[in-house]
C-alpha cells in the first residue's frame, strides 16, 4: 500500500506543478513515480501521472517522449479522453495515433 500511498501523492502534486509552469521537476516527478513503482500500481493509479507526464513533456517540447508517455497513458485508460476545448492542440498532436 506504500508505492500506492506515494503514487497518489506524487499524483496530487501534478496539477499545481504544471499550473506554476514547473513542467522539469513535473516529468521528473512523474517518470520517478511511475519507475519507483513500476508493477506495483493499478491502471487507475498510473493514469494520472502518465497524463501529467505527457503535459509536461510536450511543455518541454519532447515529442517523441510526449508520444510514448501518451500511448502508455492510453493503454492504461481505455476511455481516456482528449477534450478539444480542455486540452492544447499540441497535447492533442502527440496523442494522434500513428
């Protein structure tokens, strides 16, 4: 229950990091999160901060990695959803499936 515990804390912090534009320190914390973890969280754990990775990602202008993290994202949220009013067109592109 403790990689789940830190997971979700890691989870809750995504919002405020990207909001404040601290896009480095919120891929590193989500890439360290789902790697500390990895095996260990549902896909509903894992799903928040593979979407906030792929936000900061493509804020960093890494779009292969942006592309990878989406297609993670993706496979562990079956239903995940790109709003087009909600989400920026450049989160959008890396999302497009090839």
């Amino acid at each position: 229950f403790a990689a789940q515990a830190r997971a979700a804390a890691a989870a809750a912090e995504m919002p405020a990091l990207l909001r404040s534009g601290r896009y480095a320190e919120a891929a590193v914390r989500a890439s360290r999160a789902l790697g500390d973890h990895s095996g260990l969280l549902a896909p509903k754990e894992e799903a928040p901060l593979l979407r906030a990775l792929v936000e900061a990602l493509v804020a960093l202008d890494a779009r292969e990695e942006a592309t990878r993290a989406c297609l993670a994202w993706r496979a562990v949220d079956k239903g995940a959803r790109l709003d087009p009013v909600r989400t920026s067109p450049k989160v959008r592109a890396a999302c497009q499936t090839r």
